[in-house]
C-alpha cells in the first residue's frame, strides 16, 4: 500500500474505534454509518423535523406525523399499526422506540421499533413490568423508561435501562418517589424528573435527580411545583417547565429553572393555557402542541411565543421527538 492509503486505513479504524464509544448522531454526516465507509456525496445541512406519535386516543395513537419549522408545516408520515396508547417512544437514528402503554386499556410490556426507512414495525424484548404512563430519555447509548402506572393503576417507581446493543434490559435504582404523568428530561448525563401523581395521587415538589455512574438518586425541595401532565425541557444551562395542569384544571404558569443559580423564574405566558401538553426543543427554541391540534413555539432568547399552523391529527399528550438531522432523507418527500 501506498503511504495516503495507509493513512486513510488507519484514519477509517480510528473513527471506527472511536464511534464504540460515542453516540454516532453527534458525530458530522461525513461518515455512513449504515454502510460504514466515508460519504463521497456533497454535504448538506439538513433542516431540524420533528415527529408527533402516540396520545390518548387508540385509534390516532399509531399515526405519525411530521413537522417542519423552517416551513411550518405539518403532514402524515405513516402508521406504527400498533393499537397502543399512552405509551413513551424515543428516536435511536431513523428507528422510532415505543416503550409500554396500554393495548385495549390493559398494561402492557411490549417494546417495538418503527424504521422510518422501510417503514416496518418490528418487536423488541420486552420490559420487565407491564407499564403506562412512563418516560423515556436516552443518556449515551443508552436508554431509561421511568415511573408510569402497574396492572392496578397505581403509580411505581420502577427505572429500567434498555441498551439496543445487547437488546437487554436491567433494573437500576428506583425513583424516590413513585410518578405518573410526571415530566423528565436528559441533561449532562443525568436524569430530571419532576412533578406528577404518587401511588396516592399526592402531587411530590421534589425534583429527583438521578446519576447513570453511580447508579444513585438525589432529591431537591420544590417550594411551589405541583405540575401534571407536562414537560421538562432543558436549554443550555436552564430546564423549562412547560405546560400541565394543578387539580386537574386553571392555568399554571410556564416556568425554568436556571441550573447556575438553582432558581425557579415564570417566563412569559403561552397564548393559552398549555392543558395535555407536549414539547420538544431545537435550537433555542420549544415547539409545544396543545390538548388539541394547537401548535406553539416558544423562543427562550427573547422570552415570546408565538402560534404555529395546528396539527393535522386531533389527540393530547403525543410523544414529540427531534429527528436526527443525518435521517431527513426518509421524511423529505412528506415535507
């Protein structure tokens, strides 16, 4: 071999050896994971698409739909043809991840992968604990299914961590607090969760923080937080609160808290009360759809909203998930 292909042989198991450790959705479009080799085609920057999947209602539940902010625009991708609801879901590259949830109103385990690229659903094993209600954050490689409802409709404190690469699941440390329709988020690896109902729908004020490496949680004092239904959005250094109801009706406040100062500060009202809501963040901004078909984004660089075009499907509390950029290709043609 000559010297330049020796060094691009050496440069290709570098990055190779380098990916076993890095989740391969942070690293530039330059390399084709699917086929593992370099990418000759000309690189783009794809636009940021966002999925809505999942809610309350079984016969919509199945439905994705596709949005894009740089057009505003929504249509429907396809169908899971899964009957269930109230189930978590997560993006792993272009396959959709559902956790759980309820088929013909009873709990169930189940875990399946939707591929955007052939359009299939396909099983995965199985969750230890039959579950609904729960949420779903990935962390590395890595994915966590917290909290959610049991066979009798009782709030748990269950935490199982998935890894696609083995397709096992194991049980880490359990919650301090057992939560349903509570909020969670992802953070500089470690796990958020706030709000929601206990087993005896009690609404905790603590903010329960949860560490992978040492495999332990910790708890913080929320003086006034007793949100339902709602979402935890972290932004740089500061984790928004948006959405949810108190007592099942009147309006809360959308909130962040700034994790430099460890306090909580209002932001500014949403155009209407946020009831049933769910959020996804890109860039500096949250997209929010609302109990309804309502579209909303909030821009947390000048503290404003402003009313997107409503969703083409009718239903509350879908999964909103961001596409990684890298996968555009397989939603294009809907946009």
């Amino acid at each position: 071999m000559c010297r330049i292909e020796v060094l691009l042989l050496f440069l290709m198991t570098a990055v190779l050896v380098f990916s076993e450790n890095l989740d391969s959705e942070m690293i530039p479009a330059l390399f084709d994971w699917e086929n593992n080799q370099f990418s000759t085609e000309p690189q783009k920057s794809n636009p940021f698409t966002i999925l809505a999947v999942g809610g309350y209602n079984q016969d919509t539940s199945d439905i994705i739909e596709v949005y894009s902010p740089q057009k505003d625009s929504w249509s429907i991708l396809g169908r899971t043809g899964l009957r269930v609801t109230q189930f978590s879901a997560i993006m792993l590259k272009k396959k959709l991840l559902i956790f759980g949830g309820r088929i013909d109103y009873k709990n169930t385990n189940e875990v399946w992968s939707y591929d955007l690229a052939t359009k299939q659903t396909s099983k995965l094993p199985s969750m230890r604990k039959r579950r609904a209600f729960t949420t779903a954050a990935k962390i590395g490689r890595l994915i966590y299914v917290c909290g959610g409802t049991n066979i009798n409709h009782k709030s748990v404190n269950v935490v199982e961590q998935f890894n696609p690469r083995t397709n096992t699941w194991t049980f880490k440390a359990s919650m301090p607090t057992s939560r349903k329709n509570h909020g969670m988020a992802a953070w500089k690896g470690k796990l958020y969760v706030a709000g929601g109902f206990d087993q005896n729908y009690r609404r905790p004020n603590t903010l329960d923080i949860y560490n992978p490496e040492l495999n332990q949680w910790t708890s913080e004092k929320l003086v006034h937080f007793f949100r339902v239904i709602f979402n935890l959005i972290p932004i740089s250094d500061r984790l928004f609160a948006i959405g949810g109801a108190k007592e099942w009706a009147g309006r809360l406040r959308d909130e962040r808290l700034n994790f430099v100062t460890n306090k909580w500060r209002y932001i500014a009202d949403s155009p209407k009360p946020l009831f049933y809501t769910s959020a996804v963040a890109y860039e500096e901004k949250i997209i929010v759809v609302n109990k309804y078909n309502e579209t909303y984004e909030y821009d947390s660089k000048i503290n404003r909203w402003k009313t997107l075009r409503s969703r083409v499907v009718n239903r509350a509390y879908p999964n909103m998930l961001m596409l990684p950029k890298m996968y555009y290709k397989y939603v294009e043609e809907m946009l």
